[in-house]
C-alpha cells in the first residue's frame, strides 16, 4: 500500500501533461481574432501556430492602429500654371474594435503658381473606415470621411478654403511577414487639387513595430512620391 499511494499520486499528475501531449496549436483562420486554439490530434502537415511566424506575424504587420509620417514630392501634372515642389504627410489611424477603425491625417504641400508666386495647401482629414479579412494575410477596406483646404498665398487655381468628403475602397496584402503592400482609390468632392487618386504603397518592417514606407500617388492633378515611418501597435 505504501508503494501503491505514491504510485497513483504520480499518474494523477502525469496524466494532465500526457493528455496535452495529443494536442498541438494550429492556426484555424479566424478574420477578427488571431489566437491560435488548441485542436486534438493535429497532424504535424497542419499548419500549426508558431509564436512570431504565420498568421499571427501578418496579422501584427496588417494593423489598423499605426501613426506615420512622410515626405512627398509632388510633380503637378497638365499644362496648368502649377510647378510642384515638396510636401509632409502625417496620419493617425487608431482601431476602435474590430472592424472600425478612425483616420486623423494633415498633408501639407508646396508649390508655384507662375503668375502668382509661391503659396501653400493645407489639407486636414478625420474619418471612419471597416475591413474585412479575407484572409490572414489579405484585408479589403473602406474608408468615409471629411477633407478641409486651406491655402496661403495668392492663387488663381485653388481655393482659398474648401470642405469636401471623400471616399476610399482599397485592398492590403502581405507578400511576407515583413512586406505589406495596399492600392486603394480615393475620390472626393473637392474643388481643389486631386478630386481622384489611384495610391499604391509599400512598407518592410525594419523591426517589429516600425516600417519603412515607399510610395506613389497618382493624383487628377498631381503625381506624389512619398517616402517615410510608419509606427505600429
């Protein structure tokens, strides 16, 4: 007896851990929610959850909380008066609960009006957008909101202020677990410069919570190439 109860105490606490033994962590896809479940008698071609790699790694790259900032050249298109010169772009996107998120963004450019001198657009944006994951690794979204202008300088083209809305459907993908590349389309009522724009980006995460931004913006008025940060969380 005195060999027995010592015998059973141990089976009594072995067996929890060799029950867990038939089971691994496999990453299930689900769109709002990356916690790996556990899944009894996972075979080991499943694709199990692997801490810093698969879904989980796109799912932190694909976020819908980041802050950056970028430059921008801006090439003014057409035969208009307009000649471009730089600009700054900074942009707040902050997830409320999934799948709404907000967008805070200001874009300042710069530029010459040839009959006119030198002036300056301020450009200010906060709305609202959705996505939905197809995939872990592909996101559709769509973004509404307001856009306000104002300018300085003397200008015969633009507005010296001017309220619009805009829209913007567009598409994330990523290509790995360290490129994320978007398109997306921007339309708004604006009177003022880029009533429409095709966007394409990429960003390559140089650590796990910061990436490089490359990108251009195909504007109805102007052409921006934009490089810059981006901070993730």
């Amino acid at each position: 007896m005195k060999f027995f109860l010592p015998l059973w105490l141990v089976l009594a606490f072995a067996a929890p851990l060799l029950a867990q033994q038939n089971y691994q962590y496999q990453y299930p896809y689900d769109p709002y929610n990356s916690t790996p479940t556990p899944q009894p008698n996972a075979s080991s071609s499943s694709a199990n959850y692997s801490g810093g790699g698969g879904g989980y790694a796109y799912d932190k790259l694909l976020s819908y909380s980041t802050l950056q900032a970028l430059y921008a050249f801006n090439d003014f298109k057409g035969d208009n008066q307009l000649s471009g010169a730089s600009g700054i772009n900074a942009a707040l996107n902050l997830q409320l609960f999934k799948p709404l998120y907000l967008h805070f963004g200001v874009d300042w450019l710069s530029g010459t009006d040839d009959h006119f001198g030198d002036f300056n657009m301020t450009s200010v944006s906060a709305g609202a957008g959705i996505y939905l994951p197809i995939c872990s690794r592909f996101h559709i979204f769509g973004e509404v909101g307001l856009r306000y202008d104002t300018t300085s300088g003397v200008l015969d083209a633009i507005h010296g202020d001017d309220f619009s809305v805009y829209v913007k459907p567009g598409i994330r993908f990523a290509a790995t677990e360290k490129l994320e590349l978007d398109a997306s389309v921007y339309f708004a009522s604006t009177d003022n410069l880029d009533d429409r724009a095709v966007q394409v980006n990429a960003y390559y995460a140089l650590f796990s919570i910061l990436d490089l931004n490359l990108g251009v913006d195909f504007g109805s008025d102007i052409n921006s190439y934009h490089g810059g940060l981006r901070f993730r969380w």
